[in-house]
C-alpha cells in the first residue's frame, strides 16, 4: 500500500510532527507480568533476492480463525465497470493469543512469530496476503540446554535475514543457571524454520557486573541504511530482585548476526507518568533521516497499555523520548491495550506495523483474554508520520 494514501475514514489517526536528525552511519504474558529509509524488520541484510520465496507447505496445520477479507464488487449497477475489486483485511488477522508479533517478509510471503502458547516455544504462521493466515509448526522445537523448559517463559521473538538461506532468529527464554530471563538466537536455512539454537548460554544477559540488570528480554533486529545490522531489546530491571525503571538498549552485531560488534548504548529509561510501570518491546526504524523508537508501556493486562516513540540521532542514540503528552498508539474501540509493535514492509514498499491487543471486555488471561495480533499501515502526511489505526473495521490492503 502507498504510504501516501494510509489514513481511511472512521479510522482514529495517531500524528507525531517528524523530527529532522541528521544520518549517522509474549499464551502467557510477557516479561511486566511477565524511499529514505533502512530495512524496517531486518529482512534485507543482505537484500533479498526477488524472487526467494522459503518454501513452507509441509507441515502446514489447517488455517487460522481469522476474519475472511471484504472484497468491494463494486456499488450496484456497475456490472460493467472494469475496476478491480479491492482486497481488504479485518482486524485481528490472527483471532487467537498471538502476542508480541513479528512480520518477516521473504519474497511475497510473510511470516509471522510470536511468544510461546499451545505448546509451542515459538508460535508461526504464514500469509501471501496479509489477510489470510495458516499456522505453521512450531518454529523453535528444542530450546537450548541452559534454558528452562515447559515454563512458558519463551517471549517475544524476531528474525533477522542474512542471506537467501540464512536466517537468525532472537528471543527471551529463562536461564536456569542465574534465574533471569535473558536472550538467545537460534539459526535457519528457511524463513519459516525450523530453528536451531546450539549455544551453551545466553547470547546477550545483563546479569552481573556493571551490567547487573536482572536480565535482558524482548529482542527486535534493525538494518541501517548502510547495512550495519543492530539489536535492540529492553534491560528487565522491573524484576523484584532490581526493583529499577527498565532501560531499552542497542548494540550492533556482527556480520553472522551472532555476536555483538560494539557495547551496548541505553537508549531510553521512564520519564512520563502514562508510561509507569515499565517500557518495554523496543523497535526502530529510520524514515527521512530521522531514527524512530517505538515502545510499549504502562501495566499489559489493562486498557493502558499502549505504545509511545523517541527519536534518536543514530541507532546507538541519543534518544529523546517524543510521547510526552501521552501515548502515540492506545485503546480503540474494542482494541484494547495495544503493544508489542514492529514495524515491517508489505510487498509494495507500504509501510506497516504488526501488534497485539486484548479484545473488549476483557484485558486479562485469568479472564478469559488473549492477545490476538493486528496490522495497520503507517505513512507520511505533509511531514508527519501517521498511523492509521487500532483498525476495527474492514480496511484497504
């Protein structure tokens, strides 16, 4: 979709005036309850090859519940009108608890994970349109020998593409030896997977030291416009045993995107009463020269958790955190608690992000609630970046 026809009628649209910086180079809840611009969802380190597409028919289970796209035929007495029909979506695209949400897209199929429910580790799904989504096996059958298991404590995951059959992909799992949740990165010659982690511990887990953070959780890769590949993720100071506001963080990897190339740089910490308790599920993107945060904050099981931006002057920072007045995404309609964002690119070069949200009435997993996932365009709008939801009505794709 262009982004320059996102915002539809009905819709609420979020604004945030674009600031001008300069180039420079979780069913169980998650860890609080637990044209100028770079790859937005880390598929293009290197850029894909046009026509790659991982083939992932074996294995495939029977579609997601999910919605079935409007298509517009057309007013009445147009039969002879020789317009297209428009292909729509219908939030939630995936009617189940499918939460932190991650979008990679690998030629025309998209490839959705998220944290661990039905007895996976990692929960996927596949679509050729975005509308339609068939759940895939689990994407992370075996977690390594230093994380627990069965502890439904495997969060928040997201890949990064290195090659045409090279693919990484980052996540939360418990360390067993310090009782931290701490990431770790598993390896693939497909989009879809399998995965495979065979590292004896955590790749990144702030735990002691200097770096004595109570952990490291919610993982999000970023490809700068000069291809340096960057990680992301939140310092789980909220943890009882710190007691701390968290920290959202970022380091550059290393070429093989399995070892970190530089130290981490804080990004961001609390500094807004809406935001409280905690921020958490980092993602940046860059767009006409300036380097987005976004961000989920306050409480995930209630209809205040919504999701704010800092800008920053590189991936690295500084970053000054823009949501001052309140959130930049919230609650609406029966969308509620939206979070867990990441932003990625439909086929056409549309800019979109991928999120949850808990479905009214309910915001609650003792209640009955899931996080089901969503997607919504973003796009410019006379020098403002616009956001063209929470979507609760049938939409242009």
């Amino acid at each position: 979709m262009p982004i320059s026809s996102l915002a539809s009628p009905g819709i609420r649209v979020a604004t945030l005036a674009l600031v001008g910086c300069s180039w420079s180079g979780s069913s169980q809840p998650s860890d609080d309850g637990g044209a100028d611009s770079a790859t937005l969802d880390g598929s293009a380190w290197p850029p894909p090859d046009a026509g790659h597409d991982a083939a992932t028919d074996a294995g495939e289970d029977a579609p997601i519940d999910a919605p079935t796209p409007v298509v517009d035929a057309g007013a009445p007495g147009d039969g002879d009108s020789e317009a297209a029909p428009t292909a729509t979506y219908l939030n939630p695209v995936i009617d189940q608890d499918f939460p932190d949400p991650f979008v990679l897209r690998e030629g025309s199929t998209y490839y959705a994970f998220a944290t661990n429910a039905d007895g996976k580790n990692i929960q996927s799904a596949s679509s050729t349109d975005l509308a339609h989504w068939t759940p895939l096996p689990d994407a992370l059958p075996t977690l390594p020998a230093w994380a627990a298991k069965n502890a439904s404590l495997t969060w928040a995951p997201s890949v990064l593409r290195r090659g045409p059959s090279s693919f990484v992909m980052y996540y939360t799992a418990r360390d067993t030896a310090s009782g931290f949740q701490c990431i770790s990165h598993a390896e693939a010659t497909a989009a879809a997977g399998p995965y495979v982690d065979a590292s004896t511990a955590p790749f990144v887990c702030q735990v002691s030291g200097t770096q004595s953070l109570c952990g490291s959780i919610d993982p999000s890769p970023f490809v700068d416009v000069d291809g340096t590949a960057y990680l992301v993720w939140k310092s789980d100071e909220n943890n009882p045993s710190c007691s701390r506001p968290p920290r959202l963080w970022s380091a550059a990897l290393g070429a093989d995107g399995l070892s970190l190339a530089g130290p981490p740089s804080q990004l961001l910490t609390m500094d807004q009463s809406w935001q409280q308790p905690i921020i958490e599920a980092p993602s940046m993107t860059v767009l006409a020269g300036t380097y987005y945060l976004l961000y989920s904050a306050n409480a995930y099981e209630s209809a205040a958790y919504s999701m704010g931006y800092a800008t920053c002057l590189s991936a690295v920072g500084p970053c000054a955190n823009a949501s001052v007045s309140g959130p930049f995404i919230s609650s609406a309609g029966p969308a509620l608690g939206p979070g867990g964002g990441e932003f990625f690119d439909d086929a056409q070069g549309g800019r979109w992000l991928v999120y949850h949200a808990w479905t009214a009435p309910q915001t609650t997993y003792s209640g009955g609630g899931a996080r089901s996932m969503r997607i919504d365009p973003l796009g410019v709008d006379a020098g403002a970046l616009t956001f063209a939801g929470p979507s609760t009505s049938a939409q242009p794709l």
